[in-house]
C-alpha cells in the first residue's frame, strides 16, 4: 500500500502510523538515509527489520536526488521501448552474493534467462589480435583444454583456487564476530583480506605463482570489463572479484528492482526528486537537521522539516553536494579518485566488422569482445590506461525488436575511458555513422551513451574510510575502496543498520536501568 503526500513524497506500508501510536511508551528513532542507491534502500529495509526484531521504533526518511531508486543499478530501453530493457549500470550479481540472492527470490523476483540471440563467443583482444577466444557454447573440457594447451595447467588452476579461498575468506564478514563492524580496515585485517588489498593484482598474482601469461591475457581482461582497470593499477582484492564469477545473473526486469522492494518494504518516508546539500547540528547539539533542494527549485535550499538522531551518507561523499556543518563529521570524508566510464549502448542489424579484428572478411566476430594490453602497451592508469585496444569490453547482449522495422536487431554495449565517436564505431562495424549516431542509412538505429563515476581506482591500500564518521553520523562508501560491487555496498548498508540498532537497544537498557528519559541520557553522554 503507497500514498501519495505531494509531489516529492511517497510514505510506504502504514508502518509510521503504527509507530506514532506504540511510540508513547518508547522514544522513535528519527533517522534520515541520504541516496537511495544499493547502500541506502539496503540500510533503510534492514533498519526497520532489525528494529523490528530488537522491539525498538524507527521512522526512516530515504533522501533521493533523482526520480528513481538504485543509484548506479539502472536500466535502459533499447528503442526507447521499456518491454526491452538491459542493464545499464551493474549487471551482475554471482551467487556468493547472499543480500542479493536472497532479497530477489524474498521478493519474488525472477532470475533474468539468458537471451537466445547473445553470441556465446567471447574473444580477448589485444589491439594486435586475439589472443584468445572461448566457445561458452561447447562443452567445459573443451575451453579447458584449450587454456591448458596455452597457458598451461598450473595457472588457471591456481587461479581459481585462490579466488575460492579469498571467497571463503571473505563470506566472514556476514556474520559474527565479524559482522556488525565499527571499523572497516579492522574487519579486513581481521578477515586476512589486507594482504590482498595491501598489493596491485599483478603483485598477487605472482606472489601467488600464477602465471605472468595467464594473468596478463586472461585474469586482465576480468579486471578490465569489471573495474576498468589493469593488473598493475588495481589491488589484489578487487582483481579475485573480477574472477569470482560463479552463479553470475541478474534480476529479469532490471536489478534495480531489489532495492526498490527494499526502500518499499522499508516502511521510510522517501523524497524523491530532493538532495541533500546541508547536515547541521541542532542548538542542543544532540541531533541534525538537513537542508535540501527539489529539483523544482535547485537553487534554493530549505531546512527539511524535523529533526534526526542518525544520518547515514550513503554514496560517494565527494560527489554528493553535501556541505556538512562544525561538529557534524569528525574529520574529514576522504577523498578517493574514481574511474569515469563511458558505457555506450546502441542497436544495429550488423555484426562487428572481422576488417577491424584483421579477421578475413566472411568471418564471424564473437558477440563479447574483451581486451587486454599489447605486447607494446605499458600498463597505466586512467584514460591511456586502456592501450592500443581503444576500448574495455563490446559485447551483444541480445536482440531487441525495431519498433519501425519490426526487425529483431543486436544491442550492444561498449565500455570505454572516452566517448565513442562515430569514427570509432564506423570501423568497428565497418559502414558509416554520421555525426548524428543514427539516422539517414547509419547502421546504428539507436544510441545511447551515458558517463558513470563508476567505482573508485583502487590502488593498494590497507586502511579504510569507515562507518561511523560523525556521532550518529554513518557512511557506507568508504566501502568502495574495499570492495564496489551491488552486494558489499549493501552489505555495508545492512552493516550501518545493525550498528544503529544495537546503538538504540544499548540505550533503551541504560534507560531501563536508571529510569532516565533516553533522550536525557544522550545529552548526558
Ligand atoms: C557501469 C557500471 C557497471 C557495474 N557493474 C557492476 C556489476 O556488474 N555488479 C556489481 O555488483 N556492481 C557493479 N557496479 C558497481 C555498483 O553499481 C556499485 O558498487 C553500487 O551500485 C553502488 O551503490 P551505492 O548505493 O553505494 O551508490 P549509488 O548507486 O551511487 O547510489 C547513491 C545514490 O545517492 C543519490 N545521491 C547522491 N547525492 C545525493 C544527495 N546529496 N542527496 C540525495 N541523494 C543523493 C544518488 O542519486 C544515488 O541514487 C557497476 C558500476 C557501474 C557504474
Ligand atoms: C521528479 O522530477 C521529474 C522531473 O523533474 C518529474 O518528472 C517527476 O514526476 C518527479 N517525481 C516525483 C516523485 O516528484
Ligand atoms: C517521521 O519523519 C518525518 C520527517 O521526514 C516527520 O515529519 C514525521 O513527523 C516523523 N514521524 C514520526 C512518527 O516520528
Ligand atoms: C550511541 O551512539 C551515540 C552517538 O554516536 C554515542 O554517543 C553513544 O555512545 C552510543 N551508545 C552506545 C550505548 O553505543
């Protein structure tokens, strides 16, 4: 059930009503959530389910700039025709991912199926040829075999191996001692994770005794399509992520989904269409108010109305337009550099040129080209990063069907550091794109092109930003450094809920004892 307050404001389940009467006996915790991506619909449905279980009140106000839930979880409609939809931001969960798996099949979700028409094919390039190419289509033994033939036994296997353990490793942190945890780099040292993330890829690899080929070919053309990075200029955590591809899938109708239950079933007050650009503290200094801006009125800026004992952060600070006042944060947020990814979709009724590939004309290009560096290319980061190849991954991720022609047509998409320019694509399917992308007789029927922060370029490191950043003030972002991926930022949203609950049941039982008011106590502390 979802009424409509205004414009802005959408209040879901009847659950604040309830808690307005049940609360006279009990103090409500008034907690604003700023984003409504993975993070923040994460940590708002895990708040009133946890609160729930300990007996303790919440009311949840889920802050979200833009007109959706899921933040970098969004889809797009191939020819504009939303039965069509693909993934545009994250894609994939794998099933070590347990807050996904469960929420999808807790809220009746459905796993997407695989579209006939994707190619099975995937082909590593390195801007000079292909290095390798894999037939998902034929049987295991078969590709295994033919990365025996050419990287050998002992890499792959390896591999693999290490990626099962770093896993293990870390499916630790979903509960205790370990989980909740006050302090991320603790939780990773804790977790014996630092010793991946202290070092590039590339230095774990070979610490690990895999293969310089293997990994150079194979392992970074994971770590290129996932983080849009290389070997030498990610840490050694993030490069088992790329591998850990176990189970992958994604949710039929968009991933998004899942946290759009989440916010729903959470019970919060959520503001759409309404940033936060301001956290202060009250006179009494004991609570925060925020100030926001609709997207109706950008420029003028309001004290929201009440006030809140929690604020939890929930995306990437840097980026958020928020200006946090004296004595909110305790110290600074830190500042991480992000990759910009451009993530480019667009349809076409013809397959990728073999002329680009320098494959003989009449031959078929495998529907997901990935790529790694040239034998000429050195390893750097940012846009150069990229190498002689130009792009990270292209691939077909099926076929949509024309609204004009009522032709079924690929859709592709290409990850990459710069814009595609239609030069770009002219060779790359080898017909002439106009300036425009698409009209008159360009091969493209539709284009859609789109900028991401998409995750932080994780450098070695061993220290973390952490959750608690303020008093009663959380972050989840800090998480990114560690680990971005749809799952651990939710974990990490679920990880602020719980702190925040034990936090509310620590003082219901100090109050129990000394019959003091809970808000009393606070001041007091
Ligand atoms: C192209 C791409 C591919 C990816 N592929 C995968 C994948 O396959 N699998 C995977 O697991 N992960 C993938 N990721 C990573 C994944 O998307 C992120 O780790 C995760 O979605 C981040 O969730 P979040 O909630 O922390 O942040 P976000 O999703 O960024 O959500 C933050 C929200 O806060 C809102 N906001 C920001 N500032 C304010 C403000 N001042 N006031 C109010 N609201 C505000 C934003 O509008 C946004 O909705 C991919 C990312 C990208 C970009
Ligand atoms: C948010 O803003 C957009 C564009 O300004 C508008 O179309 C939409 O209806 C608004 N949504 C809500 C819930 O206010
Ligand atoms: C819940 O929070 C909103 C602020 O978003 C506030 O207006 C409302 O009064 C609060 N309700 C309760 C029951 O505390
Ligand atoms: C609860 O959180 C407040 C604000 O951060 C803090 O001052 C207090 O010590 C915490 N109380 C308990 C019992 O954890």
């Amino acid at each position: 059930m979802r009424f409509t307050f205004n414009n802005c404001v959408t209040v879901a389940a009847s659950l604040l009503g309830l808690g307005q009467v049940q609360a006279q006996s009990q103090s409500t915790r008034q907690i604003a959530i700023v984003g409504a991506g993975a993070a923040g619909s994460s940590a708002a449905y895990f708040l009133q389910q946890f609160a729930t279980q300990a007996g303790v009140h919440v009311n949840i106000t889920l802050f979200e700039k833009t007109d959706r839930i899921g933040g970098r979880t969004r889809t797009i409609n191939p020819f504009n025709d939303p039965a069509q939809r693909v993934e545009q931001g994250a894609s994939i969960f794998v099933q070590a991912n347990q807050i996904m798996f469960n929420a999808m099949t807790e809220f009746g979700l459905s796993q997407h199926v695989p579209d006939a028409d994707a190619d099975p094919k995937i082909a590593i390039w390195d801007g000079d040829c292909f290095v390798f190419t894999i037939d998902e289509s034929a049987p295991t033994w078969w590709n295994t075999l033919k990365v025996i033939l050419k990287y050998g036994l002992t890499a792959p296997q390896r591999a693999q191996e290490l990626t099962a353990a770093t896993i293990t490793n870390f499916m630790r942190i979903y509960s205790g001692p370990f989980f909740p945890f006050q302090s991320l780099t603790q939780v990773a040292q804790d977790l014996g994770l630092s010793a991946a993330t202290g070092v590039t890829g590339e230095q774990f690899l070979s610490a690990n005794n895999i293969g310089v080929h293997y990994s150079h070919d194979i392992i970074q053309a994971s770590t290129r399509v996932n983080y849009a990075s290389n070997l030498a200029n990610l840490h050694g955590l993030d490069t088992m992520v790329s591998l850990g591809a176990n189970g992958a899938t994604s949710v039929q109708g968009g991933n998004w989904q899942i946290f759009y239950e989440m916010a729903q079933r959470s019970g919060a007050l959520i503001a759409l269409n309404t940033s936060v650009v301001g956290i202060q503290k009250t006179t009494s200094d004991s609570q925060y108010t925020v100030q926001t801006t609709s997207s109706s009125t950008p420029g003028s800026p309001a004290t929201y109305p009440g006030t809140f004992d929690n604020v939890v952060i929930a995306n990437p600070y840097q980026f958020s337009g928020i200006s946090a006042r004296n004595g909110v944060l305790d110290s600074a947020i830190e500042q991480v550099p992000y990759v910009q990814l451009h993530v480019t979709h667009f349809t076409s009724a013809s397959r990728l040129s073999p002329g680009f590939f320098d494959l003989p004309s009449g031959a078929t290009v495998p529907g997901m080209v990935l790529t790694t560096l040239a034998q000429s290319d050195t390893a750097t980061s940012g846009a150069d990063g990229v190498g002689k190849a130009g792009f990270f991954s292209v691939n077909i991720l099926g076929k949509a069907t024309n609204p004009q022609t009522q032709q079924k047509e690929y859709v592709y998409k290409i990850f990459s550091p710069q814009a595609i320019t239609p030069q770009f694509l002219s060779s790359l399917l080898g017909a002439t794109v106009p300036a425009t992308f698409t009209g008159g007789s360009s091969p493209i029927t539709w284009h859609n092109p789109h900028v991401f922060q998409a995750y932080p370029k994780t450098s070695p490191r061993t220290t973390f930003q952490g959750p608690i950043v303020g008093s009663g003030v959380y972050y989840t972002s800090g998480m990114e450094s560690f680990i971005s991926t749809m799952e651990t930022n939710a974990l990490m949203g679920k990880n602020v809920a719980r702190l925040i609950v034990d936090n509310m049941t620590a003082w219901e039982s100090v109050k129990a004892r000394d019959g003091e008011p809970w808000e009393k106590q606070r001041v007091l502390n």
